[in-house]
C-alpha cells in the first residue's frame, strides 16, 4: 500500500510547474468594433518605444536599447553578412505599433557546411490584430539568405502556426521533458501546494507534510548528482573569461561525428550570455585535466518568477569532448553544489542528446514535460531539412534559438 509521502510525491510531481494559462484581456467583440488597417513593414529601431508599449500591455516585462544594440548591432553573426537582415517586422495601425516580431541571425555548423539561422523571437500583437498577425509569421518565412529557421520558446498556439509554414517539431527525443533536482524542499513545498489551491487551513500542514516527503525521497533515493573522479579539477569562471582554451574544444568539437550545432565560437559564447539588465547570474565551469580543457558547463541562476516564488538554476549549455561521461558528471556536481550555495529553489536540465541525459538521469531527477514542443525548425534546402528529422543529428539545449538570449523575465 503506498505510503502518504509516496502519495504526496505522486501528487508533486505531477503539478510541479505545470503552466496555468492566464486569461487573455480581450475586449467584447461589440467593443472592438472594426480595428483601423494595420500595415506591415521591416522593424527599425525607431519602433523601439511602440514595441515595448505593446510588450506591456500584454503582461511581458520590457526590454532595454542596450539590449537591442547588442542583438542587431553586435551579434557576432552578423559580421559576415554583405546586407544586414530585418531585425523584425512590426504591423502598424495609424502611427500605432499592434504587432511585432523579433529576428535574431545565428550561425550554425553541420559538418563542412556553415549555415545562417534565423530564430523569430518575442510575437506579440494586439487583441484585435491577432487574426492578422500571422502575416508576422509569413515575413518571417519569406526572409531570403537564410538556412535555417528556428522557434524555440514557442507555445501551443506559436506552435501550430510554425507547422502551418511547414516548420517540424524538433524531432530530439525528450527535449520537452525537463529533469530537475529540489534543492530546497521547504519553499519547494510551499509553492506546489500554493498551486494545488489547498484551502487555507490546510495549506500549513499539507506544505509541512510534503516538504518531508520530498527531503526523505531525495535521501533514500540519493536523488542528487555525485562525482566519481577526483583527477579532473573544475574551474569556475566569469562568462568574460571565455578565451582560446574554449576555441580549441570547439574546434575539436566539430571534427566529431556529424551533428548540427549553434557556433560556440568564443566571442559568440560570451555575446550570448553577457545580457545587458540581466537580474540573474551566469557562471562558467571548466573541467581540466592538466591544463587541457575537456568540457564546460554553463549554469544560468534566475531570481524568483512571480508566478511560482521558485528560485531555479539551469544549464544553458553544455560541450564535453567526446562526450566524456566522467567530464559530464564532474561539471554536473560542480553546477549542482553552485545551484545549492546560490540559494536557488530547483537545478534543472534542458535539453541534450539521449546519451548526454542518460548520464544525470543516473541520479534520479524529477521529471516535469512542457505541455507541447516548444522547439520548430525548418531547412530551406529540403534535403537538409529531411536529414534534419532523423534526432541523432540534433545537439540542442537552451543555447539554441532565443531560449537563453534574453535578460530574465524578458523571455517570450
């Protein structure tokens, strides 16, 4: 017969996170009437101030000119690049801006070929110039001198517009499905009972009951990463120390079996990750044996979401050479330990290939699933695009697309 904290865990782990989706503030239709014409055209910075107007107006935190500087005038990827690309679309409605849709230019490498990605980012529109915005979604689509095109925070709704433009759900198996360890198993508690909804007189005790439930699972089922190697040294470091030891494991990196990978160049890794107004952290760990550089770890902490109070740390990103599961498992600890002294809430993992995942999945996490695939993809060569949907070829984590470009908060 289960036990109560079998019983509570069940209960845990099937709602930890799972999203509520908040009620849209869409008006009466008699209200609405008939919107003026809205008339699409290539963002420019001008629109900075309408676009994040829009961006407030529905619920979204706003962005900062620093940050667009660094998105369209810095981005490594754009220096090859004879005729820059859009850095969006807007729809505009009498001066107004009621629609928008950011473009980020990456590069990715697949064996010899050097390919240009796009990734659409930050699709907002108003009420009632949402059955036009997929006109947005049609620019995005239509851009010329681009390989790839990449949605990779996309809802449900996003989702079904990227298949209607014949974009594929990332066909990585299990990329949807988040594996996490609880850090804190107190304020763990509290916020997945604040989410059950308890009645107040039962929320204490029921939160208290759960907290134990989860501190005695972990402990009996050593649910927590361990090293098994102490000849490997792990280093911390600042993003803005990323230099030629990491060139050289990129370049190694891609002399391995064939795969498609987003350019970890080391100017390319520190423009990623250096977010102007980012309230959260980002550190680097680098396993070494001598003074050779066998992988890195890139751990992202986030301060508390609104939504849940949840504090959580996260690997961006990953690179090991040859897979190494003894580096895997050394940065891993390494991570963990950061993700505990930081005081984050949860330690997750995104992401990566089956054989990369099998290695923490070793130490039992938790396992939590998006409600659909938040990651599309389509190849404008289609024999690219077919090779594409065999998922041996795939190395994504959070590094891919926008997941992991936006100051905390800002993500779409």
């Amino acid at each position: 017969m289960p036990s109560l904290e079998d019983k509570l865990s069940s209960v845990i782990l099937g709602t930890i996170r799972s999203r509520k989706k908040k009620p849209e503030r869409v008006l009466p239709a008699e209200k609405l009437g008939s919107p003026p014409p809205a008339k699409l055209r290539e963002a420019t910075f001008a629109d900075f101030d309408g676009v994040m107007n829009l961006r407030r107006a529905a619920g979204w935190s706003a962005d900062s000119r620093e940050n667009w500087e660094r998105l369209w005038h810095r981005n490594p990827a754009l220096a090859s690049m004879e005729v820059p690309p859009p850095i969006g679309w807007v729809l505009e409605a009498e001066g107004r801006v009621v629609g928008y849709l950011g473009n980020i230019t990456l590069t990715y490498r697949y064996g010899d070929r050097l390919l240009t990605a796009a990734t659409g980012s930050g699709l907002v529109a108003e009420p009632a110039y949402r059955p036009v915005a997929v006109s947005l979604n049609a620019a995005f689509y239509r851009q010329k001198s681009v390989d790839l095109y990449l949605t990779t925070t996309a809802i449900e709704a996003v989702g079904k517009i990227s298949f209607a433009f014949k974009s594929l759900p990332l066909p990585q198996r299990d990329y949807g499905s988040i594996l996490f360890w609880v850090l804190q198993p107190k304020p763990f508690a509290n916020a997945v009972i604040k989410k059950l909804e308890f009645k107040p007189t039962l929320s204490r005790s029921a939160a208290a009951l759960a907290s134990v439930a989860i501190r005695s699972d972990r402990r009996l089922r050593h649910r927590y990463p361990r090293r098994d190697s102490k000849m490997l040294s792990v280093q911390e470091r600042d993003v803005s120390d990323i230099g030629d030891d990491f060139r050289a494991l990129w370049l190694e990196k891609l002399k391995e079996e064939t795969r498609l990978l987003a350019d970890r160049d080391p100017a390319t890794l520190r423009w990623h990750f250096d977010i102007p107004g980012d309230t959260g952290a980002v550190r680097v760990f680098c396993c070494y044996q001598q003074a050779e550089l066998l992988g890195y770890a890139i751990v992202r902490d986030e301060l508390p979401s609104h939504a849940s109070g949840l504090r959580r740390s996260i690997i961006a990103d990953m690179l090991v050479k040859q897979d190494d599961p003894v580096v895997l498992r050394s940065l891993w600890v390494a991570a963990y330990d950061h993700a505990k002294q930081c005081g984050s809430h949860v330690f997750e993992v995104l992401g990566f290939p089956t054989n990369i995942r099998n290695v923490c999945s070793s130490w039992r996490p938790y396992l939590r699933k998006y409600p659909s695939c938040p990651f599309y993809y389509k190849a404008s060569d289609p024999v690219l695009h077919q090779t594409l949907t065999d998922g041996q070829v795939w190395y994504a984590t959070p590094f891919d697309g926008d997941t992991t470009l936006w100051a905390f908060g800002n993500s779409s």
